[in-house]
C-alpha cells in the first residue's frame, strides 16, 4: 500500500520470481511493512503494565502483561496475518479494499455486504492514519526525558515541540516523493531490529526465568484473576500488533516471500526479545525495590534498558525509525485513497506522480493536509503518548474485525470451502478480534472516541457520496434515450456535420450520454467520428495494457468505447484512447489535435421533500465542488474539453 516498489500483477510468491533479488526486496519489505510493529516496544509494553498499576505492580503481572504480548504476536500477527490472510491476495495486493473487492467478485449475490465491510474499513483506517504518526513521533522524544542530564531541559512542552516540527517536517516533505529517501528505510530498520533484539538479549540476562512466560497459562491466568482490569490490560496488550494490517497491504509491492522472511528471521525474533527483555528488566527493577524498602513504579522501560552513555543514539534510531513508521502510514492513506476513488467510494481529489520510476509513488494534496491538520489536533490534545494510547486500538481492531468477515467471504466463495470448514477456520479468528475490540471499547471515554469519530466522519462521507451518485444517476437514467435509437435517427435524418472526432464521457454507454444530446440541441452539428466513452474500475489492482480499451462500433457515426483500470491505476484517456476504430474503407486514424472531450457537469440543486435529507444535499453538492476537475483526473487536456449540462434535484 505504501508504494516503494513497482508493483506486481502476478499473485503473492509468483510475482517474487521475476525479481532476481529476492534479498533486496526483504530489506525494503522491513523497511516499510514493518515500521509501525516495529515501533510499539516503545510504548506498549509500559501502558499494558499501567493499566494493572491501579494496587501496585506484583511479579504475576509482569509476566501476565508479558505473556499476553508473546501471544498476541503469535496468534494475531504470525498465524492469522502471516500464515493465512496472506494467501487472500487479490492478484497479489492486498490490503482491506483489495480483499472487498476480491470478496465482491467471489460472493456474488452477497457483494453488497463486501462494499460495505469495505467502506466501513476504509473509514477505520484513516483514524490509525492520524494516531500512529502522532503516538509513534512522540514516544521516541519522550525518550528525551530519561536522559539525566537532559531532564530538566526537555520537559513536557519541549518534547511536544520537538514533536509537531519533526511532524511539520515530513508532512511537507511529501509533495517531493520519498523514493530517493526511502532506499535507507530497510537498513534503518534492520539496525533498529537488531538494537532492541540485543537490548532484549542483555537483560534478559537478568531474570533468565523470564522464558516461562511462553507458556500462556500466565496470560489466561492473569486475564481470569483480574476481572475488567484484565480487560483494559487486553486493550493495551494489543499496542504490540498495531501495523499488523500493513504485512497484508503491502504484498503488492514486495511479494509474500519476502515478508515473511523479514518476519520470521528478523523482527518477530527482535519484538519478543526485547518484551522478554523489559520484561526481565521489570521483574529485577522491583526485587530490587521490594530488597530496599522503596516503591515500585512503572517506568520507561525501553529507554532505561539502554545504558546511560548510548541512550542518546538510541533515541535517535527511535526517532528515525519512527518517521519511518510515520512515512509508511502516511503513503498508506494516499494509496487507500486513490483506491477508494477508484471504486467509487470518494469524489475525486487530485493525484500526482512523484516518480517516474515506481508508480506507486503518489501524492494527495488534500489527503495530506487533513492528515496533517488532525495529528497536530492530537498531539496538543492529549500531550503525552500514554494519554493517546488510549485512542490507538479501537480503529485497529475495528479494521481487523473487517477484514477477518471478508475473509470469510473469500474463503467460503472464492476458495470455495464449505460452510463448517469455512467458519472452522475464520471463527477462531472473529473471537479472538471481538475479544480485543471489546477490550478497547472499554477505554472509548480515555480516548477512544477520536479514531471512532474519524471512522465514522469518513463513512459518512463515503454514504452520502455514494448515495448522492445514485440519485444523480438514477436521474440521468429517467432522462436517457438509448444510443442505437439516436444514431438510427441521426443517420437518417443527419444534422450538419463538423469534421473531427468528439468523444463523450458517460457512465452509461447504452443511453445517449447528456453531454451530446445538449450538443445537438443547442450546437446542432454532428462529429464525423463519435466517440461514446465509459471508464470502468475493475475489481482487480491492475488490468494490462492489451485488455485496456474494447471498441464497438454503432455505424459509421457511433462507437462506443470501454477503458478499463485497475482500482490502483491512475487513469489516463488520451494515452489510452485506441487510435483505430475499426470501420473498413474509411481513414479511422484518431488525431489528437482533431479530438474534442465532451463530459456532462449538472448543477446540483438541494430539495428536502426529495431524495436525501437537505443537510446531506449541501454536504454532497460541496463534496462535487470540491472534487477534483475530471479532465485532470483523467489526464485530459483541459484545451479539449467542452462540459455541458443540466440541474438536477437531489
């Protein structure tokens, strides 16, 4: 999803065959698919504890906590993500959109139920996309605070400081591509996976017996003799496989192989030493307060592992590996939203290339902003990573609760499993995601509430746009004359004729598109060659070049021509536009200087008594405006365009 590689049209390892370095392609996959993961022993094992400080920290809960975050990586990440959802790959993308459109495909009938699982989780992610640069940025400066000498100096207001110019920095550096900067994440990361990995190994030395906790009698234990603050300590246990949604969305661009080699060689290694080693460190911390007489507190545990003299350079891998967490969330939202226009889920915004060489490598002004605009909003709201890991899990859990009902529907229709043998399979999955979503909904009131209502403004916006396109398509319908009925009038009573070719956009290529009805009426001259033009997204990432356009001829005046994408391909209309029509005896060659664009604009006008209630009118009316002009979209000259149209109530 993140874009830093060409992408693949073969599915999962296939699609790793055709790159010769398979050990280049597993660097770059732990640079970007697992920077997020990667980054939660900054905080995740701290906050878990703290949910249990409440009457004191005792060793049972240290291994409880510790217990619960092994398995939590080994059910969620490896076996569910890792082992299994990376088989559903839609032509080897993956990601929840791909695997709704995938789930479209295969579950016929039931489709409706995958558009809406789809939107739904689309609409959580951009909740994660807001609170994971936020927390992630701002854990690594709060390491700041456990340097001595540095204490006073970095307080609260500094560290945020520190926070919102490392975060102004990269939202503006987005417009130029990370291409470039984007060949040092995988060697970044592979040093940041090996410094915790060895941290872990240094103290685990202090409390060897710390290895029992793979036994998950502790967990179950810890959960069975706690009651509900075993349950708000489940929600905080879950920060541990954040980011574990990426290892699915990013198949497109490195393969199957190569991230579950990062995973299994390097960083699930790396994560559970260095739990077991604050875990370790935890438990010699408070014998030896229990030794002296002096309370035990909860710690920054990551950071004092670290010996004083190397804890600046830790801090500073922290905030390099950070941003990277940070960049790789962020391409993700510009991905999942070219992906969302592409099926119809969001107006158009505009999109721009920024390489040459990966087309991935995409850039959404207005995207960025409004991402930009809501992780200041959460970093001077909530001030600390702590008060905001609160706010983290629900949209993670949320969209993975999306995603394991699409399995299903993958599993049961695509692979086609029966039913028992199909819920056998996703079933375990479902409980163990409704355990941890209903363990985070506990904390909505701490700040939960955030990515809820950021879902929830997202899929608002998704309804009405969609809903507002069927009215205004039902409308056009309603006024619609079948084409071959006008081209059989029109050859036999033809109006004045103009050379050239026009080409008229619509959505419906059996109706006469409105655009060229208004043409006649008012112009009353005819192309000698016309073009009736539809684009189609299919439910599939990409769609090669040779299936792209299908060209029907009407007669000699009419054609109706299809240009089919992938819903992770950029349009492009006059690059694509078929140069011969197919009309024996006749000069069919397209001239591009001799091509004029028609496209049907309506003006919207809002009705209470009619269609959608009246707010919702304005809010769809502002949502055309501002959607992005659809000669840049389709990359249409804008010197070629001609709109036309008409009102229309909605």
């Amino acid at each position: 999803m993140t874009g830093h590689s060409a992408p693949s049209t073969d599915t999962g390892d296939a699609g790793v065959q055709r790159h010769p370095a398979l050990v280049a392609l597993t660097i770059g996959a732990i640079g970007v698919v697992f920077g997020d993961i990667g980054t939660s022993p900054l905080y995740a094992f701290r906050e878990a504890l703290a949910q249990s400080a409440g009457d004191g920290i005792d060793p049972g809960e240290i291994l409880g906590v510790l217990s619960l975050a092994l398995w939590s990586l080994i059910l969620v990440v490896t076996i569910k993500y890792v082992v299994f959802l990376m088989r559903a790959d839609n032509q080897g993308e993956g990601g929840v959109l791909a695997l709704a459109a995938l789930a479209r495909r295969a579950a016929g009938a039931r489709s409706r139920i995958a558009l809406v699982l789809g939107a739904a989780g689309a609409s959580l992610f951009y909740g994660d996309a807001i609170i994971t640069p936020a927390l992630s940025v701002l854990s690594a400066m709060e390491g700041l605070r456990t340097i001595p000498a540095a204490a006073s100096i970095f307080d609260e207001g500094v560290i945020r400081m520190c926070t919102i110019v490392i975060l102004v920095g990269l939202f503006f550096i987005q417009s130029r591509g990370t291409a470039q900067v984007s060949k040092l994440f995988g060697p970044i990361c592979i040093l940041w996976f090996l410094v915790i990995g060895g941290l872990g190994i240094w103290h685990i030395a202090d409390e060897p017996s710390i290895a029992r906790v793979v036994w998950p009698g502790y967990g179950v234990g810890f959960l069975a003799s706690h009651g509900v603050v075993g349950l708000f300590v489940l929600g905080a246990v879950f920060l541990t496989v954040t980011g574990a949604e990426a290892l699915t969305a990013d198949m497109g661009h490195f393969g199957r192989l190569p991230i579950r080699i990062g995973w299994f060689s390097l960083v699930l290694p790396a994560l559970a030493l260095n739990y077991l080693g604050q875990g370790a460190f935890a438990l010699s911390t408070l014998e030896q307060a229990a030794a002296s007489g002096k309370p035990f507190t909860n710690q920054d545990w990551f950071f004092l592992m670290a010996p004083e003299p190397l804890r600046p350079a830790l801090i500073v891998l922290a905030g390099l590996a950070t941003v990277i967490a940070a960049q790789a969330v962020i391409t993700g939202a510009f991905s999942l939203t070219q992906q969302a226009i592409q099926l119809g889920f969001l107006p158009r915004l505009r999109v721009r290339q920024t390489s040459a060489d990966f087309q991935g490598q995409i850039y959404l002004p207005a995207i960025n902003w409004l991402l930009l605009f809501g992780v200041l909003v959460l970093v001077i709201q909530f001030k600390t990573s702590s008060a905001m890991a609160a706010a983290y899990g629900i949209a993670v859990t949320g969209t993975m609760v999306v995603t394991t009902c699409l399995a299903y529907l993958v599993v049961r229709h695509r692979w086609g499993w029966s039913r028992a043998l199909a819920l056998a399979a996703i079933l375990p999955f479902l409980t163990l995601d409704l355990v941890f979503f209903g363990a985070n909904i506990l904390r909505v009131i701490e700040g939960g509430w955030v990515p809820l209502l950021v879902g929830a403004g997202v899929g608002l916006v998704i309804y009405t746009w969609v809903r507002g396109r069927g009215i205004v398509s039902a409308f056009e319908k309603r006024q619609a004359i079948p084409l071959a009925d006008l081209a059989a009038a029109l050859a036999k009573r033809p109006p004045e004729r103009v050379p050239g070719t026009a080409v008229f956009l619509t959505a419906n290529p059996a109706s006469a598109p409105g655009a060229l009805l208004h043409n006649l009426k008012h112009n009353k001259v005819l192309h000698a060659q016309n073009l009736v033009m539809t684009i189609r997204t299919a439910d599939r990432p990409y769609v090669p070049a040779e299936r792209r356009a299908h060209v029907e001829r009407l007669d000699d005046n009419f054609a109706t021509v299809t240009l089919t994408y992938g819903f992770m391909e950029t349009p492009d209309v006059p690059r694509d536009l078929p140069r011969d029509l197919g009309i024996e005896n006749r000069t069919t060659g397209l001239d591009p200087m001799k091509t004029s664009f028609f496209i049907g604009r309506n003006t919207l006008k809002p009705e209470a008594e009619k269609g959608m209630p009246l707010w919702q009118d304005r809010l769809f009316m502002f949502l055309q405006r501002n959607a992005s002009d659809p000669t840049e979209f389709l990359r249409i000259p804008p010197g070629k365009v001609l709109e036309l149209g008409e009102q229309v109530t909605v």
